[in-house]
C-alpha cells in the first residue's frame, strides 16, 4: 500500500500542490434552494493517490458530476492540466485527460467484454469514413495496437477469462474490474474512481486497491477518489480531502484527518460514513 508520509502537519492546508493535474476554484452548485457545493476549492497533485471523504449529502457526487462534466457549475472552475474543463460536455472532458468511473458500472448492451473493451480507446481511426478509405493499413494498425493493448488490460485485472463473455452477463465484482480497465485503456492523465469498492466482497477490494496502487506506482497515474469505505482510503490515500455540508472541512495526510475532530464530529453528526 502507498503509505503518506507524515510531516506533522495540520490537518487543514491550502488547496495549492506542487504540481496540480487537477484544480477546483470555487466551484459551486446549487438545486433549488438546496446548496450542494458551495465555494469548493481543492488541487489534486500529478501522481498521488488522493481520497474524498465525507458523510452522507456532504456534496462528494455532486463534485465529481461538476468536475467530470455531468452537471454544468454555477459558479467556478475546473481545470485539467492546463485546460480549463468548465462545463464542457462529458466526451470533451476525457479528451483533456480526465476519466472517471461510476458506482454502478454501465452495461454495454450486446457486446462481449472485449469488445466493451475497445470502446474506451480515444480518437480511433476507424470511427472516421476519410482514413477507412484512404489509409487501411494505419486504421488496421491500430485497431491491432486497441486489441493488444485490451488484452494486455484484461490479463493484468485477471479478467481475460471473460474476453468472450456477454458485457451485461459477468457479476458486479466483475463488472467493477471491468469498469477500470476500460477506464485505463482511454489513457487518462487522471482518473475518477467513485466509490470502487461498494458492494464487493472484502477479497476484491483488496484486489481493487493492489491494482489501483500498480497503476499509480508503475505508470504514475493519478487518482481521485470517492469512497465510503474509510479503512480502504485512509490506507490507500497519499492525501484525503474532506466535504461537509457541500464546503471543504480540511485537508491532509490520513493520519491528520483522522485524528482531526472536525472531521470525527462531521460523521457523528452526518450519522457515520
């Protein structure tokens, strides 16, 4: 497991990292008269593993729906390297290198695994009539370099067995192992995981976060995560951002945030994680 090293610092820190792949200034969301982010500012480090956290309504999904495009901000910004994101469509978002994951994976209706798989690639060749017709050969390569590298996926989630199985026929565990990988093979800069872990077995979010850990220490793919399970962030995470009440609480290392009691009282009073 990653382990964050511990500076002693307070829990709470300015939103500002060395090297920022992602930036959330002030972003603010409301529906109704319902406030579900107010004034959001948080920075994501290149490289880290960085958690999200807090109780039930603190605005955590609402955040990753603004930041992935899904909702449209009412005030504030997003920013992706050095692309300004802000409501830009979901598509156009992954194009600037941002990719993300759902709770409840999506089915592929009547496609295989592999083929779910080669869905995810980027600015395919074939999807284009001009290169079709006027270079096969480069369309053909790589549709080959798609299929490889799939494969290559497949085989390091330990799901190639299911390459031929129906998309919508595999489990939940499965799906979810399914749901990153294609995720990966879009060759995100980062990559929003919410909530990996709910509903599986306590063996496979074990496997979850193995290979969430390998993907960030053997191709410096950063990670932002949503998640419900406090054991599984707070040993995974580098860093650990905590909502409340659609506003940020703190920020720190897992041991900060842990012993804060801002952070201890949130839950209580949010009624647990």
């Amino acid at each position: 497991m990653s382990e964050a090293v511990d500076h002693e610092v307070e829990a709470e820190e300015s939103p500002d990292v060395d090297d920022p792949i992602l930036e959330v200034d002030g972003l603010k969301k409301s529906f109704g008269g319902l406030v579900a982010t107010d004034d959001v500012s948080i920075a994501v480090e290149r490289g880290s593993i960085t958690g999200l956290i807090g109780p039930n309504g603190a605005g955590k999904s609402t955040l990753f729906n603004l930041i992935s495009g899904f909702y449209e901000p009412d005030a504030g910004q997003v920013l992706v390297g050095d692309s300004d994101v802000t409501g830009l469509p979901p598509h156009e978002i992954v194009q600037r290198g941002l990719v993300r994951t759902f709770q409840t994976p999506k089915k592929l209706e009547g496609m295989s695994v592999r083929e779910a798989m080669l869905v995810g690639p980027q600015a395919q060749p074939g999807e284009s009539l001009v290169p079709i017709w006027l270079s096969p050969s480069s369309v053909a390569d790589a549709e080959r370099a798609n299929l490889d590298r799939a494969e290559e996926l497949l085989q390091l989630f330990e799901i190639d067995h299911l390459a031929t199985e129906r998309a919508t026929e595999v489990s939940g565990g499965q799906l979810k192992l399914i749901e990153l990988a294609r995720a990966i093979i879009a060759e995100p800069d980062i990559l929003l995981l919410d909530e990996p872990v709910a509903g599986v077995n306590p063996t496979l979010a074990r496997k979850l976060a193995g290979f969430i850990e390998e993907l960030n220490e053997s191709y410096g793919l950063t990670f932002f995560i949503v998640e419900h399970d406090i054991n599984f962030i707070m040993r995974l995470s580098d860093r650990i951002v905590v909502l409340d009440r659609g506003r940020v609480l703190t920020t720190g290392s897992p041991q900060a945030v842990k012993s804060d009691s801002r952070v201890i009282d949130a839950y209580l009073g949010g009624g647990g994680p």
